[in-house]
C-alpha cells in the first residue's frame, strides 16, 4: 500500500458534465438548505425577542464567512505559495515530527524547485491546512452552544430560588425589623470558619468549586447585594431573568474568534516542534486556567462574607453584600470572561485537532504515536468542556454581577433602547442650544435664534420612555427590569422644569452663556453601562 502510485488527475474538460453539474448542484442545495436554516433561526430569535442570541447567531455567520474566505485565499494562491522555494536546511529545522521525506505518500504533486531546494509549502500540505482550519471553526461553533446549553440547564435550579423570594416565608426571614449576630447567618456561616483560615481558604475555594459551587443562600445573599446596590430595597426585580439575559450578551463575545485567539493558534502551531511535546502540555493550560477562574470565583464570595463580618458584629435584617471591582482580578470583572473564552477556544483547538490528525491520511503516525496519550487529551478535554459549560460558566455569570457597575441588561430590549435614544437627543439639542446662545451673545441678542426648547421636552425624556418601555413589557407574568414606580423612575432620571428665558444686560451676557452650558450638562455616568 505505501508504494501504490496515484494516476494522474483529470482536468475539467476530462470530466463528465454530467458529473460537473451533479457536484454543482449538491453544493448548491446544501448551502441553501444551510442559509435558509439560519435564517429561520434568526427570524425565531427575534420573534421571541432573544436579540442578544441572534446577534450571536450574525457573529457565527460572520466566522462561517471568514473561514469562507479563508478558504478561497488558500484555493486561489495555492499555486503561487507552493511555488516559493526555499532551501533544504531551512526546510528540515522546526519539524512536527521525525518522519524521514517521502514516508507518507501523496497524490498531490510538488512544484518542481531547484536542486537543494523544496516548496515552503506542498500542494498537499496546503490542503490539509485548509481542512484544519475549517474543522476548528466547527468545533468552536459547537463547543460555544455546548456552554450555553448547558450553563441555561444549571440555572433551571435557580428559577425556583427566585419565586420564593416573592412568598411570605421568604419575607418572615429576610424580615428588616429582625436583629441578629451576623456569625449567625447562614451565608456567613458556610464562608466563614475554617474557610476564613489564610491559605486554607484558597484550598477549600478549589475544592468546592466541584461540589455545590451556588447554593441557596449564596443566590439568594448575591441578590439582595445587587438590588440594594442598584435598585430600590422593596423592588420586585427578577434577578434570575436579569442574569439569562446577561449571560446571552456574554455568548455573542464567547461565540466569536478575535484576533488575540488567532494568534493564539498561530503561535500553537508554530511551537508545534517533535522533542518539546507542544500539543501535550498545552492541552493542560485551558485546565488550569479553567481551575484558577473557578477557585477566583468561590474567593470572591467568601471575600465578600468576610466582609460582612468585619463591618458589624450585628446586622439588622439579612445580610447584604457590597458589589464592587475591587473583589475581581485587577478590578475588571471583563477578565474572567476572557480567560473562559481562551479556554474554550483551546479546547477546540485540541479536539479539532485531534479529529483532524486522525481523520487525515498519512498524519496519524506522526501525532499519535503514543496513542494512550492522545486518548488522555481527548478524555481532558471532553472533561474540561463540561467543567467549564455546566459549574464555572454559570458561577462567572452569578458572581460577575457583583462588579462596581450593573450591565446593559438590567433593563429590557426596549427601554434601553428608548434610554440611549433619549441621551443622544439630549446632547445633540443641547449641542444647538449652546451654538445658539453662543450666536445670540455675538449679535447682541441673549434670545435663541432657532427657538429651540431649552430642556427636552416630555414626550422624549427618559421617564416617559420608561414608562413606555414597562408598557410594552412581553412578559407580563414576570416582574419587569426597569423601575417599578414612576417615583422610582424620577429618582434615577429627574427631569428638568424648564424656566423661561430672561433677557440680561451686555455685561452678564458671556458668564449667562458659560453657565448655561455647564447647567444643561447631560451627565454621561447616568447612562453608562458595563459591557462586561
């Protein structure tokens, strides 16, 4: 079988038309079939207003195209790159593996080089690459919807944690006239102890990370922290549909490939050298950086019960936690999503390669020469995909709420969109209003030209929006994201009584303009959202 001898390959004028327009035709149907079946996806996405899942959906058309492209740029230059020559010497250092030349054989031909001298890359090669690449794209693609999948099915527990906080048991527990010894709570309690001994807590961090890693009243103590941080003490908020919506933002970042996971598998690739074993320990880095997420994690619940413990030895009520950056790695909470996203994007990368090695011929006794050890690699990583899909994904999309700012997703689809609408008109009639009166002091004239409003008026202020945006609510039965009052809704977003316009002297007129543009400042951090 080694020495068996392909024919040469037949050109397209050699070929059946019958045979052309059969394979024509085949590719055809199934890019349609695969086009209209995304389509339809998106349309259900958006019917069931999921506009966060069907963003990502675009990001995975969006990487089904650059590996498209990817694809046509190997195809088109796969003459001119397999006819650059260089010398045999450079050729022969940095190998995958020891094969001596010529051992696998190919049916593709080489381009004919100089005497000393091989292609930088064979026709063959070429190709393989190009099946790798696109084998790593499907299985990134596959592993974001395993996390998700998964993460969703281990927040069903916490639905039911949710709707206790609205029964009369809940209340008669959590009851704000109540006194207790704040060693006493539970949440202190299950942190505190042992697990407060320096050393010894990182240690019990880890390990329990596997087991009970979210409890009752770790859920229910990180939501009472977050609506007392960000919303009204008495407010009906659902926290639990507040973190579903915001663990979907976080798949549109997980679902895609940036450019720093690019260079990642670039340089993968590149220390891919027989003797150093690349593609065995660095099947060992996602695992451990998948363990120290998970262990920073389970810390910052137990900074934040420590905490607890050292601002009163009493608390009136239960205990409420403290939201902020300081508890997370260099005070970006954002990082912990990235580190999730380089493990994932590893493990693919391992199991795309390995399905790509031994799926293609001739490759198989180069990478699996030890094929105990490549069973181990698929084992991890097989272990590793659920560790991280089903235990620290959903931790990180619990725990990440504890940061300084609440995300964008703490109001529905509609009001945030009416609450960015309302700020951008704000500044840009204030932008007007500013070079009208700056006009109006250079003629003489302290009235604005235009006859511009002075302040918005109420069919555009954010308490009007609000109102709207709580009035086209799709989930009546659950309780809304946005304030419940309009008293409420005030306090966050007062609105400005506008006052009428008093003509003033010449010598006032240019300290009347300055403070007016100070005054009508819309403030940014009003509506500033983490995008975490």
């Amino acid at each position: 079988a080694e020495d068996y001898e392909y024919p040469p390959a037949r050109t397209l004028p050699e070929t059946p038309s019958w045979a052309v327009a059969l394979v024509f035709a085949v590719m055809i149907i199934v890019s349609v079939l695969l086009e209209h079946a995304l389509h339809k996806l998106g349309h259900w996405f958006h019917k069931r207003h999921k506009n966060a899942l069907a963003e990502a959906l675009e990001k995975i058309k969006a990487e089904l195209m650059l590996v498209g492209f990817i694809s046509l740029l190997l195809a088109v230059t796969q003459d001119p790159i397999s006819g650059i020559c260089i010398s045999e010497k450079a050729a022969s250092i940095m190998r995958p593996c020891s094969l001596p030349p010529g051992s696998v054989k190919s049916k593709y031909k080489d381009y004919y080089c100089a005497k000393g001298k091989v292609s930088l890359m064979s026709t063959g090669s070429l190709h393989q690459l190009h099946i790798f690449i696109f084998v790593l794209a499907v299985f990134h693609v596959t592993y974001s919807v395993i996390i998700m999948a998964l993460s969703r099915l281990k927040m069903r527990t916490w639905k039911k944690w949710e709707t206790e906080t609205a029964s009369l048991e809940y209340q008669f527990a959590n009851d704000p006239a109540r006194f207790r010894f704040t060693h006493q709570t539970s949440f202190v309690k299950r942190h505190l102890g042992l697990s407060s001994t320096p050393g010894i807590r990182w240690v019990v961090a880890f390990f329990r990370q596997f087991f009970r890693s979210v409890t009752k009243v770790d859920y229910l103590t990180l939501r009472a922290g977050f609506i007392n941080a960000h919303l009204s003490h008495n407010s009906k908020f659902d926290f639990h549909k507040y973190i579903k919506r915001s663990m979907e933002d976080d798949f549109k970042v997980v679902v895609g490939i940036s450019l720093p996971l690019w260079c990642v598998a670039i340089l993968t690739l590149f220390l891919d050298i027989d003797g150093i074993g690349t593609l065995t320990w660095i099947s060992f880095i996602p695992l451990v950086i998948l363990l120290c997420v998970g262990t920073k994690l389970e810390m910052i619940i137990m900074e934040m019960a420590l905490e607890i413990q050292d601002r009163a030895s009493v608390i009136k009520g239960a205990p409420v936690v403290e939201p902020s950056n300081k508890f997370f790695w260099f005070h970006r909470p954002d990082w912990v999503l990235f580190f999730i996203h380089l493990t994932l994007f590893q493990n693919a990368f391992q199991m795309a390669h390995f399905v790509w090695t031994v799926a293609t011929p001739g490759l198989k006794k180069c990478f699996h020469m030890h094929i105990g050890l490549s069973i181990m690699k698929v084992v991890l990583g097989l272990a590793l995909q659920f560790l991280c899909s089903y235990i620290t994904f959903p931790l990180y999309a619990l725990v990440t709420q504890m940061g300084s700012n609440m995300k964008r997703s703490i109001f529905d689809e509609q009001t945030a969109k009416a609450l960015t609408n309302w700020r951008n008109t704000a500044k840009e009639k204030k932008k007007v209003r500013d070079t009208d009166m700056l006009m109006a002091q250079m003629i003489g004239d302290a009235t604005p030209s235009r006859g511009t409003s002075p302040m918005p008026s109420r069919g555009s202020s954010p308490v009007h929006l609000l109102h709207k945006g709580m009035g086209r609510s799709d989930d009546p039965q659950s309780a809304p994201t946005s304030p419940r009052t309009m008293e409420e809704a005030r306090d966050m977003y007062p609105v400005v009584v506008a006052h009428p316009v008093h003509r003033l002297n010449p010598a006032d007129r240019r300290r009347s303009v300055s403070s007016s543009a100070l005054d009508a400042d819309i403030p940014s951090a009003d509506f500033s959202f983490s995008q975490g």
